[in-house]
C-alpha cells in the first residue's frame, strides 16, 4: 500500500472525491483499509476462541459434514469467515495500490517486484517463528502468512503481464483448481503430506499443520492484484455499484448452492436442519464460500463509501489503523490470544465457552488496538527503515 498519509477518501486538495471522480495513486482508500482491519477483527475472533478451545466452527472441512455447537458458535463462525477470503483478495489489492504508489515516485518496476519478493520471506519467516510459537494449539501450525508470502512472490512476477492476461490467468487459476478439487479431495483425504498439504489441500495432522493452501488461495491475490488496477476509477467509487456487485456475487453463491455441483464441495443434504444451507466448505476453499463472503465483504464496502465520515470517528477509524499495519496488527494478535488462552487455562474461569471467548476476544482487541495505533505512527516517523516490509 502506498504510504501517503493523505486520508483515503479525500484528493490532495483536501476536497471530498464524489462518485465522478478517481481516486488518484498514492492516495489512501479508507474503505480498503477499513474493510482490511474488520478481516483482522474477525478473525480474532476466531483465534481467541480456538486459544481458549472454543469451536466457532460453521464450515466443512474436506467436504466432510461439520457437527455444528450451539446456535450462538456457529453464528459467530458465520461472522469470522468473512476473514479469510477477505484478507487474500485484499493482499492482491494493496500489491497494485503500493506499486502505483511508488512507481510515481519513480520507482522501476524492478524496486517494486524486489520489495514484494523480500516482503514475501519476511512474511515466511514471521510465520515460522514468531506465530509458529504463539499458537496456542495440539500441533505446531503454519498459519496463513506463509501461504501468502509464496503466493504474493508468485503473483510479484505475474502482476508484470497486462491486467488483462493476469485477470484471465487468475480466473483460469481459479476454476482449474475448483474443477479438481473433488478428486483432490477423495484421494487426499485418505492421506496427505505436508507438501501436498501447503500446495493444494490442507492438514491438521502433519509436522507442522497447515491450512491454506497455496493453489487453493492463491488465484485470490492475483485476481486482487488485477482488480486493484481498477479500484480507483470512478465507477467502483460509488457505494450503489458494490452493492450491484456484491449482489451478483451473491446470486451466483445461490445459483451454485441449488445446483449443488461445480464450486460446492460441500453439498447440503435435506435431511440435515436448514441453516445448514449456510455450511459451505471453507478448506480447501469451495468458490460457494469464496462467493458468499466477498458478496457480503462488498456489501460492507458498499457501506464504508456511502459513510465515508465514519472511518474518521471511533471505532471505525480503529478498523482503518488496524488495516494499515496488518502485518503488524496478524502477528501481534497471535501473540497477545495464545498468552490470554493460555492464562484463562490456568485460571478456574466457568461459564459457557462463547462467552469465554468473546470476552477474550474483547480483551485482547482492547491490547490490540493501542498497540497498533502507536506501531502506525512509529513506522510512519521512519518511512525508510526495515519496518516498511512489516
């Protein structure tokens, strides 16, 4: 992402950009950050409950049928799943926002490939040791930065063809890999290697776990990058578009979900209650899940734009500070759940598990979010140290 300290919904003038206008590079989208700090909001969520053996769970797995808890986990799961989906697609996003940001500043394109191929193994090497220890679970875990990070070195290379051919590149990797996901998933399930794993499926059971593949997630960033050449542009400034686009998305999901074939690992079964029509698999990544929740992230969007003087007042410019050092804020969170799990397992606490999670969840937002505020401003005062790869 550029790091301008302009505010995102305004021109360097200072004037209000309308519908009409395009937003200029080097020029902060709000939105975009906003929605990236709600992804690292709900997602912890997610990790505060697993820290204190939680279950949110309201996704399959490997196509099997989830048992879901009680009504009030799997709502919430419903919540956190925005996060995933969200996060990736963005990543491909702030790729082409940073690169317009320092291309007119002059930068080559080589400066610019550079920067996110050692952005990338700072992120692999985050993962493998600062969050790998964090983790509060039965197995060491390589979380979703180093999936990321080899993905973004990927995408770094493909982000040099013309948006046109990556578009298609990204959608190409897409479907390719939903049109093999079902044959994926009969021969892995019945055994998986850590390699197989990190690539194209997922496991909980190899050394280390791992869960976001990057074949299954990577198509996110990429079609993220292509579309982060176009955010700017007037059309996508209007609030009445994304819910237009996130709509359409979401009929697709429906569209999908009724056929219960291509894109829909996890079929919904009759028999079962019907709010399982909302269980759809989450890893490997089904496209049902990936449409529903980025229709609904375009929705929150769609919000952001017609309220843009909300992402200046609290708390939603806390959802902005923590999207603009998510790195930052991904790595920090990890540490501050698994000392908090680990402190509530040591303590004689009762009451029920999503009440225990949420006010873990609650206390660790309120760490969070001063430590990232004061992070912002730190890396903003040295703009050319190291901290600019985190």
């Amino acid at each position: 992402m550029a790091q301008s300290t302009a505010q995102g919904m305004e021109t360097v003038t200072g004037r209000p950009v309308s519908g009409v206008v395009s937003v200029q590079a080097g020029v902060r989208l709000l939105g975009i950050d906003a929605l990236r700090g709600l992804a690292i909001v709900v997602m912890a969520l997610d990790h505060a409950a697993a820290s204190v053996l939680v279950s949110l769970q309201a996704e399959s797995y490997g196509g099997l049928t989830p048992q879901l808890g009680n009504w009030p986990s799997w709502v919430l799961g419903l919540f956190t799943n925005l996060a995933s989906p969200t996060f990736w697609f963005l990543a491909g996003v702030s790729m082409t926002l940073y690169a317009q940001g320092r291309r007119k500043k002059g930068d080559s394109n080589w400066d610019v490939t550079q920067f996110f191929l050692i952005r990338a193994g700072v992120l692999a090497m985050l993962d493998l040791t600062i969050a790998w220890l964090a983790w509060r679970g039965g197995t060491p875990y390589t979380h979703v930065l180093l999936s990321i990070g080899v993905s973004i070195a990927l995408v770094s290379l493909l982000r040099l063809l013309p948006t046109a051919v990556l578009t298609v590149v990204g959608l190409i990797w897409l479907v390719a890999y939903q049109l093999a996901l079902p044959g994926l998933t009969a021969q892995l399930n019945q055994g998986v290697d850590y390699w197989q794993a990190l690539l194209v499926y997922f496991s909980y059971t190899t050394f280390p776990a791992t869960e976001f593949s990057i074949l299954g997630w990577g198509s996110l960033i990429a079609l993220g990058c292509a579309f982060g050449t176009v955010v700017r542009r007037p059309w996508f400034q209007s609030s009445r578009h994304w819910v237009l686009m996130g709509g359409g998305l979401l009929a697709l999901f429906v569209l999908l979900r009724v056929w219960g074939g291509f894109g829909d690992l996890w079929r919904y079964d009759a028999s079962l209650p019907p709010y399982y029509w909302l269980v759809m698999n989450k890893t490997p990544p089904s496209l049902t899940f990936l449409l529903f929740n980025l229709g609904l992230a375009a929705w929150v969007y769609a919000l952001f734009l017609a309220r843009s003087s909300w992402l200046q007042v609290r708390p939603f410019a806390w959802l902005v500070t923590l999207g603009q050092v998510s790195l930052f804020a991904f790595v920090i969170h990890l540490v501050i759940y698994g000392g908090l799990g680990r402190l509530v397992g040591l303590l004689p606490v009762q009451g029920p598990g999503v009440v225990r999670a949420v006010i873990v969840w609650l206390i660790g937002l309120a760490i969070l979010i001063p430590l990232c505020t004061w992070y912002r401003s730190y890396r903003r005062a040295r703009p050319n140290t190291l901290l600019r790869y985190l």
